[in-house]
C-alpha cells in the first residue's frame, strides 16, 4: 500500500510538475459572514433628519421675519419724521429775529447755539452780487414745464447803524434762477470789474498846461469834483436760517477753485466768499416779487416743511412690508404642511 502511494506521488511529479493540491476551505473561514458591499450606505445617525428639518424650517421663515422687521423700522421711522415735522412747524411760528437790532455780544455768542436752524430772521444790507456763488444745476416745475437753473447765494453785508455799530455778514440764498440769467450776471459784473473807477475831470486837460490849471482854480471858487450818488435803499430780507446739504453718494463733490457748486456746504462757500466758515446761512422767503424783476425766485416756507418722505409715505411702505411678510410666511407654512403630508 505504501509502496503504491509512493509510485503515484512521483509520477504527478514527474507529469505536474510543482502542482500543489488544492486546499479545503477551513471551517472558521465558513462560518463568518460574507463583508457587506462597497456600495452600501451608513445609516445616518438617529436625529439628525429632525435638525436638517428645522434648519429648513428656519430658513423657509426667514423671509417673513425679515420683512416684518423692515416695516416695523418704517412705522419707527414715521413716528420720527412726525416729530421732526412738528418740531419745524413751531420754529417757523416763533418771532422773526431782528438781525440788526441784537447787540454785538449777542452775535459773538451765537444766535441759538443749542438749535440755530428754522428760526425766521429779518436782515437789511446790501448784496455783493460779485461774490455770488451758484448751487445747481436745480430744476423747477411751472404749468408742468421743467426748468433747469440755479440756486444763487450771495452775501449780505448790513449797514452800521449810527452809533457805530456792525453786524457781521451772511449768507443769503436768494432762491431759483434759470441757467441763462446766470451766465448773463457773470457777464456783467466782469463788465463792472473792467471799468476803472477814474473822475472825468481828472481825465480832462482842454490841451492846456499846467499854468493855465493853476490859474483857473486860483480864480474860480472851490468846487467839489465827486457827484454824490443817490443813496440806495438797503434790501430787506426776511429769510430763515438753514445748515449745510447732505448730499446723497451720486451728487459729485464740490469745486470752488473752477466754481461749481453741487450742493450747499456752508463753511465751504463761506471761505470761497472771504468770509469766515460760521457765517450764517439763511433761505430768502420773501413773497414780494416783482413783475418786471421776477428772479430770483425765493423758496416757499411749505417746501422748508415738506419733506422727500413724508409720513403718509412710511406709512405705505408699512402695509406694502407688513402684507409681503404675510404672503412670504403663507407661502412657507404651505410648503412645510405639504411635505408632512408626503411622509
């Protein structure tokens, strides 16, 4: 039997060659459980599906609670505009100041220091038209017709009263002139500016010598060579006291060196005018326009009262933001109810 097993051995080593049998799967191997798929998914862990859905949830009203604020802010917002309103109707009923009736000590301190702005004010003096400074370009409505033009502002410099006494000058913004008067003034004045102020008798020698002067005056009484000018009436303003523009980000920044001036900055055009930066600034509302000299145009008191938004207007923009929140969380509760009913 031996003997046989060991013939069979060397002729499968001999025929085979290195063939080695195959071996028996062992029973431990057999017994474990085959390795799941690639494929397959780890379940997520319990919970997490309720925190995705509330984070959705969130997000889905997120819209709504924005917008109800914003209208909230607007009826915030109103109630402000309401008391700034008030606040300027009651300034424009108290006394006009009289601006040159106050003691020298009174203007060194300030009109109001606390609150300066929409008190009236009553001034006279003479304008000096050749530092006129104009703001624009302003349009203005008539009959439905726009016009652009310009806001001119030009010093006021009072007259000293008998006593000795001075004011300082302001600022008065003597209201809307259209583009062509504008250019029109310029061209005046530097027509003014031309003229050299000489006295026709100086100018004058008849083509005689100086002897022949000499003797004439010894001869003829002394007479005055200068013509006294009629004196002129000061300009009564009746005006109300205003501060500076704020001006939004899309009006461009102002150059006094070439002249241009986009929005009232009152220190700004104080020194563009030789005057010092807390020089007071007021709005001409005089109503007493004349025919023949219709321009400047003064503003009305109602525009100095009305505002870009007035609270009516807040009021819109708080039913417009309150009815959007409801139809955006509507549209949310909807969305939620709709996938509940789905699982």
């Amino acid at each position: 039997m031996a003997a046989a097993l060991s013939k069979l051995l060397r002729r499968r080593l001999r025929g085979g060659g290195h063939r080695l049998l195959p071996s028996r799967p062992s029973t431990s191997a057999a017994s474990q459980p085959p390795p799941p798929p690639p494929s397959a998914a780890t379940p997520p862990p319990p919970g997490a599906g309720k925190e995705a859905g509330a984070w959705s949830k969130l997000f889905l009203f997120a819209p709504g609670a924005i917008t109800f604020g914003l209208g909230s802010w607007q009826l915030f917002r109103r109630q402000e505009k309401i008391e700034m309103l008030d606040y300027r109707t009651r300034r424009l009923e108290m006394e006009p100041i009289a601006w040159n009736q106050m003691a020298p000590s009174d203007l060194s301190a300030g009109v109001d220091p606390a609150t300066p702005e929409f008190r009236r004010i009553v001034c006279e003096g003479d304008f000096d038209e050749e530092r006129s400074v104009f703001v624009g370009p302003r349009s203005r409505s008539i009959s439905g017709v726009t016009e652009n033009g310009y806001y001119v502002v030009t010093p006021l410099i009072p007259r000293p009263s008998e006593h000795g006494s001075s004011w300082p000058p302001i600022l008065v913004n003597r209201g809307w002139v259209p583009r062509d008067w504008r250019d029109k003034n310029v061209q005046d004045h530097q027509g003014v500016r031309e003229v050299p102020e000489y006295k026709e008798a100086d100018k004058k020698t008849d083509g005689k010598g100086s002897w022949w002067k000499f003797w004439s005056n010894s001869k003829e009484p002394e007479q005055s060579c200068e013509i006294e000018k009629p004196v002129k009436p000061p300009v009564r303003v009746l005006g109300v006291i205003r501060g500076s523009e704020k001006p939004s980000i899309f009006v461009p920044a102002n150059e006094p060196s070439v002249g241009q001036w986009f929005y009232v900055d009152v220190p700004m055009i104080a020194r563009a005018c030789g005057l010092p930066e807390n020089t007071i600034y007021i709005e001409d509302i005089n109503e007493d326009v004349s025919p023949t000299n219709p321009y400047p145009v003064p503003k009305d008191v109602s525009t100095l009262i009305h505002h870009s938004v007035m609270p009516h207007d807040h009021l819109k923009y708080t039913v417009t933001w309150y009815t959007l929140s409801a139809a955006v969380t509507f549209m949310a509760a909807k969305r939620i109810k709709a996938k509940k009913v789905k699982l």
